[in-house]
C-alpha cells in the first residue's frame, strides 16, 4: 500500500510542478509589456528516493529563476546615463541657440545698423536727427547685449529649476531604491515575492541612470547599493542618502552636496550631467564670447570716440560706459548718459571744427575692422562665429544622442534575444552576430576610399 | 536631379545595415553582404551625371559615410559586448573559419538573477 501511496504523491508532486510552469507561463505572457519585468523560468528538480528499492519520489519547483543578463544590464546602465546627457544638452543648448536669434535678424544686424548710422552721420556731420539716429542705434545695440546676456542669466536659472525637478526625482527613486533593497532583505530567497520586487528594483534603477550615472554594487544579503558622481554613495541598504540642492552665491544657482560634500562637478551622466554641463561649461563658455565682443565694441568706439571732437568743438568724450573689465561687459554695456541726453556731445569730427566728419567715418570703418580674435576678425564676424559655435554645439550633441540612442537599442534588442536562453547559446549567438556583422566590415574600409574616389570625381 | 543610383543604392544599404546592427537582426545582416558586396562594384563603374544630379550625389555620399560611421560604432558595442561575455564565461572570443566555438567554460553565477 505504502508502493501505492508513494506512486500517487509522486505523481500529484509532478502535476503540481507542471501546473506552476503553466502559471509561470500564463505571468511570463500577461507581462509581457511590463517595464523591468524579467522573463520567469521554473527550475524543476528530481526528488531522491527514499530508499534503494524505489525509484524515485518524482519531480518538484526548485526555483524560480529570473531571466536577466547582468552583463547587458550593466552595459544598459553604462550607455542610458550617456545618451540622457546628450539629449538634456541638445534640449537645453537648442532654447539658448533660438535666444541667438537668426543670422542677420539679432546683434548682427544691430551692429550694422549702428555703423550705417554712423556712416550716414559722417555724410551730415551737423545733422542732429543723423546724431540722434547715431544715439539711438548705440541704445539699441548696448541693450540688445544686456538682453542677450540676460537670456543666457536666465536659461542658466531656467536650468536650475530642471535640474531640482531632476534632484527631486532622484531622492524619490533612491527612497524607493532604499525600501526596495529593505523588503528583498527580508523576502524568502528565490520566491517570486523576491523575483517582483527586483523586477520593481530594475525599473527604479533604469530610471535612476536615466537622470544620472549611477553604479550599483551588489550586497551579500541580496540588496544593492547604489554611488553616483564617481563613488558618492546614494543608497546603502536600506537607507537612502539625500542628495541636497541649494542656491549659491553670488549669482544664486544651485550647488548639489551628498552627505554634505558638495559633488556638483562629479556628475557627469545622465540628464543632470547635461544640464550641470549646459548650466557651468557652455553658457560661460557663450558669455565669454559675448563679453569679449561687448567688451571691444565699447573700447574700439570709445577710443576713436575720446579722439574726437563734438558739436561744440570740445574734446569728445566716452560713448559707451567704459567696461570694468571684460567679464559682465555685456550685461552692462550702456551708452553714456551724458551723450544719451546731449547728442551735440557725441564726437564726429576728427578736428575742432565744424562739419569735419573724420571721426564719426573712422567709427562707420570699424564694421571692416580685424579688432578681434588677435585681429583675426570684425566684430560681424566674431558674431557669427559665435552664433555658429552655439548652432554647432547644438547640432553635435543631438548627433550624439542619437548615436548613444542607437546603442541602447541594441543592447536592448540584445539583452532580449538573450534573455531566457542557456549561456552556451547566448555566447553563440553573440558570436553569430558578430561575425554576421565583421562580414559587412571588411568591406567598410573599401566603401570609405570609394566614397572619397567619388567625391573628388565629383569635385566637391 | 536624382542622385548617381550607386550612391543611393550604398546608402540605403548602409541604412539597412545599420538599422539591422541596431536591432539585433541577424538575417539581414547576413543579406547585406552580399549587397555590399555588389554596390561597391558598381561604385567602381558608371558614369556621373549631368550637374544638379552632382549635388544630390554628394548629399548621398555624405549619408552613406554617415551611415557607415553609425555601422562602425554599433559594430564596435557588438565586438565589445561579444568580448565581455566571453571574458565574463572565462573563455576567449577565438572561433575558426567555419564558425565553430571553442568549447565554453559555463559560469553559473552569470545566469542568476541580478
């Protein structure tokens, strides 16, 4: 009886072990479109004998297994921070490009429009309305230098308010991180509790690397910890440490610390590396620019401006208020406020004497002028190197985005064609594809000369 | 106004190429060699045409290069991965002309869950 008994626990054990694949099975397809869910594989195993005479006790669920390659995961981490970067610069650096304004439309054309004016005073040096048009284009133009750097002022603060939206995110993903790793600690080994809430830990995880370059290290009780910025840690088991944005002086933007060590300049991935990179490296970087060229405009039309004479015959005096220095000249470039409420005062002759134009045509010849870049280019010029440099800027880091979009495709579509599969044949089927892909290679470097060939044929 | 038709043809390749590198698609892969193959002899040959074609030409080209500059960048991840995981399964990524493996020391620890 008890041969019989056995045979009929054994085999309920073995319907039962069948009857969880199915179900895994059924959980496996309704999630199938559900973020961070890693395909499900029951592991069944053989259940020994009691003793030498029986064959065996059938077969039961060892483990629940879930299908992740951690290696793909890993390089999925490594490219998301990457590419998020790229777009947060392109998105962030496209705002300041249109602030630029299009060619001929922006201080382009309010530089020639100032020399014009000061072209056709020289042709009526006594006019009044021709000073008072003189007057008006260097009003116009000093205030569309205060507007340009006061645009770039406030995109860096409109940066700020992303880049706390992004801390904000951060400290609630890394709280959930934190809670995460708490209930896995606690969660029976290999039970699909444990396998759901990791599932949950990938999906917070991707997130996290989409806002900023994270590294996870594995914990002996089955948690993760996770560092940002180059080894700050974020999360450590159960506890999650607060990453604190706060405003600085003296221009007020926002300076990130971590455990009260300030790591604003360690972050360099994800979507808050590119609006830190935007905020810090390439405004300055324009706002020196049109420093500089603020800067030499108010000097070069002040010196021939000094070296004048006006209405009266008196020496002239400074057109623009001098620049302190170069850094801010933008922000501050104003005309004189004693020439904006005088215009006899403003100097278009290079004699005291009366309808001599010398100087307002030596002002008028400075749109041909190499004062700048070491005498290398005109003011126009350096504009438009400028607004190029702000369009070329824009244009690599979309370019690059979409380059870094195109690897996290791929290791997506990989980790998926993998996921599941035996090692043995995930390592064949890498090599397949490898090979598939150094077949087209070795014709890459003969399309390339072609390439060339043709284009010289072509002439361009 | 149309471009030389060997440029066209190279750069749509190129884009398939890409695209199937992008996307894991191993059957086109193998399809595109040969078509590679055959658009690079006809670049050799064939005679460019008239002037506004020349400008839609080199408009190709520069396409083609850079879908090839995008070929070469995924080609890379797939070479880098490819040595990751052979590395992670303490075997190297050798394989002989036919495409046989040699064979692969199993790492259990790789199959767990992360």
């Amino acid at each position: 009886m008890s041969g019989l008994f056995s045979a009929l626990t054994s085999a309920t054990r073995a319907l039962e072990a069948q009857r969880f694949g199915l179900e895994l099975t059924g959980q496996n397809i309704a999630n199938v479109n559900t973020p961070g869910y890693a395909r499900r594989e029951v592991v069944l195993a053989s259940v020994p004998p009691n003793d030498l005479f029986s064959a065996g006790n059938g077969v039961d669920v060892e483990a629940v297994r879930a299908a992740r390659d951690r290696m793909l995961e890993r390089r999925l981490q490594m490219e998301r921070p990457a590419e998020q970067r790229d777009a947060a610069i392109a998105d962030t650096l496209s705002v300041v490009d249109a602030a630029i304004g299009r060619p001929g439309q922006s201080i382009d054309a309010l530089l020639d429009a100032f020399f014009d004016s000061a072209s056709r005073l020289s042709e009526d040096p006594t006019s009044t309305p021709a000073r008072y048009e003189t007057i008006r284009a260097g009003q116009s133009l000093a205030s569309a230098f205060r507007d340009m750097a006061g645009r770039m002022d406030t995109e860096q603060h409109a940066i700020d308010t992303q880049i706390q939206g992004a801390v904000d995110e951060i400290n609630d993903l890394a709280g959930r991180f934190a809670s995460l790793n708490s209930r896995i600690g606690a969660a029976t080994d290999g039970s699909t509790i444990e396998l759901q809430l990791r599932d949950e830990q990938s999906t917070v995880l991707d997130r996290l690397s989409q806002l900023v370059d994270v590294d996870t290290v594995a914990r002996s009780g089955g948690g993760v910890d996770l560092t940002i910025g180059g080894g700050h840690p974020l999360v450590i088991g159960a506890s999650a440490i607060r990453l604190e944005a706060t405003s600085t002086p003296p221009d007020g933007l926002l300076a990130l610390a971590c455990n009260g060590q300030t790591i604003t300049s360690d972050i360099a991935g994800g979507r808050l590396g590119g609006f830190l990179q935007v905020r810090d490296v390439f405004i300055p970087g324009y706002l020196d620019r049109l420093d500089a060229l603020a800067y030499q405009v108010a000097t070069e039309v002040n010196a021939l401006h000094a070296d004048g004479y006006d209405a009266a015959g008196n020496a002239g005096g400074a057109f623009f208020v001098a620049p302190a220095a170069v850094a801010g000249a933008a922000a501050s470039l104003a005309l004189d406020p004693d020439l904006e409420a005088d215009p006899q005062l403003l100097a278009a002759a290079g004699v005291p004497a009366a309808g001599d134009n010398q100087t307002a045509r030596a002002i008028a010849g400075l749109r041909d002028m190499r004062v700048m870049n070491g005498g290398q280019s005109t003011l126009s010029e350096a504009w438009a190197q400028f607004a190029y440099r702000v369009g070329s800027d824009t244009q690599a880091a979309r370019h690059e985005q979409l380059s870094r979009a195109d690897i996290v495709k791929q290791v997506a579509a990989l980790a998926d064609a993998v996921s599941g599969v035996s090692l043995d044949e995930e390592a064949m089927m890498m090599l397949r594809f490898q090979r598939a892909y150094e077949a087209n290679a070795q014709f890459f470097r003969a399309v390339d000369e072609s390439i060339d060939t043709l284009l010289q044929m072509i002439g361009s | 106004m149309r471009p030389h038709p060997a440029a066209l043809r190279l750069r749509s390749i190129l884009d398939r190429l890409a695209s199937a590198l992008a996307t894991v698609n191993i059957d086109t892969l193998l399809a595109c060699e040969a078509e590679l193959a055959a658009a690079l002899a006809d670049l050799g040959g064939g005679r460019l045409a008239d002037e506004p074609s020349r400008e839609a030409t080199v408009r190709e080209l520069a396409a083609a290069r850079s879908a090839l500059t995008r070929c070469r960048r995924l080609g890379a991840t797939i070479g880098d991965l490819t040595r990751m995981s052979m590395a992670a399964r303490g075997d190297s990524p050798a394989y002989g002309r036919q495409g046989e493996t040699r064979p692969t020391t199993r790492v259990h620890s790789l199959e767990a869950k992360v």
